[in-house]
C-alpha cells in the first residue's frame, strides 16, 4: 500500500465535459468543465470565471496563446480555474486559480508562499490528467501538420468529453 494514499480515500468518476472556445488577451483557450456528474459548476462560479476571462487574462496570457482551461469543482464550494498555455513550441505552461466559499472573484493560488526553489508542488491530480492526455496528444496532432489555418481549425475542434 502507498504512503502517497489515505485509506480511508475512496476514488470515483468525474465528468469532463467541453464547454466553449473563448478567446482572451489574444489567446485561443478551450474551456473545460471538471465535476462529479450529479454537480455541475453553477452559475454563478460560470459568471465569475467569465469575467476572471475579462478581467485576468489580459495580464496572464500572451497575444497568440494557444491552450486550454479546466474549470475544476472540487467538493461543494472549492474550484480551480487551470489556465494552461502552449508555449515555447512543446511546453505546458500554467497559471493556477482558485476559489472557495463565497469568495467575489478568482484569486491566484500559490501553495508554497514564499516560493523556495526545489520546493515540490502539486500539478495536475488524475481527473485533470484525463484532460491534459487528450490535450497534449492534440497539440502534438497540430505541430506534426503543416500548422496552417487549417490545421489550427481542426486543433480547436479537437476536444474531450467523458468520464475521467
């Protein structure tokens, strides 16, 4: 038995369900819903990460920007907002955001603070994974094409719905 697993955790499915294409800051991201398929994000956390596209992204993304984010139910009132960029031709880059409660808006979230270099920090957990999988073998489907507007077409179409 690992030491990584609490034994009293018990796992269960999550859905992941493609919501929409939002482009912001001059980015092209797909926005992802993560939850238990019996809690669907409400309305008005879907109203505060619209405007956190409004109002953050101009300072957090780069003209040209191409990625995805995965808006993430964690429990009753706990969300991450993963703002994931391709950069540097190959790499996923990551801007994480949260909220809890009754929190007015989506603040930055850094589990170590002050940052310390060598510092361990937590990346993706296994639902999340599901979506980053698809995502990346769909940005290693649009660098081995010709990378023209057809190909960037077919690259934000190309999205995951399922249980993860």
């Amino acid at each position: 038995m690992s030491a990584a697993v609490d034994p009293a955790y018990r796992h269960y499915p999550k859905a992941a369900r493609y919501h929409s294409r939002v482009a912001a800051g001059g980015a092209v991201l797909k926005l992802y819903h993560l939850t238990a398929p019996e809690a669907p994000v409400p309305d008005d956390v879907e109203t505060l990460a619209a405007r956190w596209f409004d109002e953050q992204a101009p300072a957090t993304l780069v003209a040209g920007d191409c990625g995805f984010v995965i808006l993430h139910r964690c429990g009753t009132d706990f969300y991450f907002l993963l703002v994931s960029m391709w950069r540097g031709s190959n790499e996923l880059w990551e801007a994480v955001w949260y909220r809890h409660g009754d929190m007015p808006a989506f603040a930055a979230f850094d589990p170590a603070y002050p940052p310390q270099p060598g510092v361990v920090r937590p990346t993706f957990c296994v639902w999340e994974l599901g979506i980053v999988a698809h995502e990346s073998a769909a940005w290693a489907r649009y660098l081995g094409s010709p990378r023209d507007d057809a190909a960037r077409s077919r690259w934000v179409d190309d999205i995951f719905e399922g249980a993860v």
